[in-house]
C-alpha cells in the first residue's frame, strides 16, 4: 500500500503539519482522535 494523497491535517499545538497517524495505548487519552497502535514483538510488516 502506498502513501495515500491528500493534505496533511494541522497540529492545534503547533500549527504545522501533524504526522501522527496512530497513538501507542498508554497515550490514547492524550489524543483520542488517533488510532490505537499496538507493536507486537516480532510482527515487523515492513519486510513483507
């Protein structure tokens, strides 16, 4: 899967690009907006 296009959302804290696109579980409160992500040791997608 590629880099989909389209304009990058603006960060409110910094007014620049926000590049987050998943949050780690312990920090899902902070930004509930984003998608939980989980990394499973071992389960490394980018050598397929």
């Amino acid at each position: 899967m590629g880099i989909k296009p389209g304009p990058k959302p603006i960060a409110e804290s910094t007014g620049k690009e926000d590049k987050r696109r998943r949050v780690t579980p312990e920090n899902k409160p902070k930004h509930p907006g984003l998608k939980e992500h989980d990394h499973k040791k071992g389960n490394n997608s980018l050598l397929v």
